[in-house]
C-alpha cells in the first residue's frame, strides 16, 4: 500500500509539481512549501531573543507591550515579499501554517514569549474576510497554535468597521484609519492572561497598537505581540 501511494503521489506531482512558494523551483520530497535553499536565506530577524528591538519600539510611549518580535524581516521585491503575497492573495494557506508552526517553537524556547496562554489573530471586517476566504492573520495563529499548543481565540477581540486598506497611508493616516474599529466582546475572558496578538506584517504598528489599547481594558492583562514579517523601513 505504501508503494502504491507513493507512485501515485508521484504521479501527481508530474501533473501538479510541488514548487516552493518563495523561488517558484520544484520541491524534493522532504520539503514542503518552501525549498531548503530559500528558507536557510530567509531574512530572520531573531527579535524573540532580545527585549529591545525593532518592532518592540515601536509601541513605546504608545501601547504597553510585554514583548514584540517578527519571524523575518520584509523588504520590497524579496522572497518574504513573494511569500506574503502567496499567502494573503494566493490562497497559500499552507505557508502560514508551515511558517506559524516553525515560529512557534522558537517562541517557546524565549523566556518572553513561553508564558503565553492564548493567541490572538488581528481581526478582519467579517465581510472582507467572506471575500477574501480567510483571514491570513489566524492562519499564521493557527500554525503558532500547533507547536505551542496554545488555544486561538477568535470570537473575543472583532473588527466592527471596515477599513479602507493600509498599503500606502502614513503613520497618522494609519492610526486615523483604525483607532475606533476594533471591540472586545468580554473583558473578563482576558483578565489576568499573557495574550498574544499576531498579524502578518507589522510594518508602523498602527492596527496593532489600537488592538492593544482595546485589550488593554481587560484588568491584569499581560499582552505580547509576533509577526510573519516586519517591513524594514
């Protein structure tokens, strides 16, 4: 049976080859998604092992974070860049899962992430998420989910305005677009929790912060932040 399945799965590939998802070049059997040469030249940021870094300050002074870190570093025109698009615009949810659940193990090896008791994805507009299929945010929380077996809460924290999109805005233009679209639907839910909230690319931290500052009100909250990608500016 095992031989009959594997020439089958090999007959498929003839018809639909497995291609990595960053380069476009066929994948090996061992490999998924992502082909070993582009995923050793991945841009990672290693911000999950240091307290001050990139993305942690940029809610200082605005939003109280416990911790902050993006997996990769995103730069325009780069394979990370190719892999966002994949993911969000593709329908490529494998790679937010691939993706999520190799980042959650090297959370769960950080002092400052490892206290985490729930993930929560940055909400989309229930109708653009009916468009879109798919919120790409939980995706990536679902794959954190597995390795570090954390529950995903998805019906706490919603988006009750719909936006438009954030690609080309300034910071203020940013925090204007989202500083009254987000509501937590019970407070109590999150008291005395280490949260922590995901998206896919932190680029000002504008969504992010306006989550926070709503989560906020959940008395003794401890909230923490991780991204896919931060875009580099």
């Amino acid at each position: 049976m095992v031989f009959k399945l594997s020439l089958f799965d090999d007959f498929l590939s003839l018809i639909y080859p497995r291609i990595c998802m960053s380069c476009g070049k066929s994948l090996f059997k061992y490999e998924h998604c992502i082909c070993t040469f582009c995923m050793y030249h991945l841009p990672r940021t290693n911000f999950h092992t240091e307290e001050d870094n990139a993305v942690s300050r940029l809610f200082w002074g605005k939003a109280p974070v416990h911790s902050a870190a993006s997996f990769f570093f995103f730069y325009k025109g780069g394979h990370v860049q190719q892999l966002m698009h994949q993911l969000k615009y593709k329908g490529q949810k494998d790679i937010g899962i691939f993706l999520g659940k190799l980042y959650g193990k090297e959370l769960l090896k950080s002092p400052l992430f490892n206290t985490v008791e729930y993930i929560v994805p940055v909400p989309m507009h229930p109708k653009k998420e009916k468009i879109r299929g798919y919120n790409q945010s939980e995706i990536f929380a679902c794959g954190l989910s597995q390795s570090m077996k954390i529950p995903v809460d998805t019906k706490t924290l919603i988006k009750t305005t719909k936006t438009e999109t954030q690609t080309r805005k300034s910071r203020f233009n940013r925090w204007e677009n989202v500083k009254e679209v987000f509501e937590v639907k019970d407070y109590d839910h999150f008291a005395n929790k280490h949260v922590l909230l995901v998206d896919d690319v932190i680029t000002t931290g504008s969504t992010l912060e306006s989550c926070i500052l709503n989560l906020m009100k959940a008395p003794g909250i401890k909230i923490s932040v991780a991204s896919l990608a931060y875009a580099y500016h």
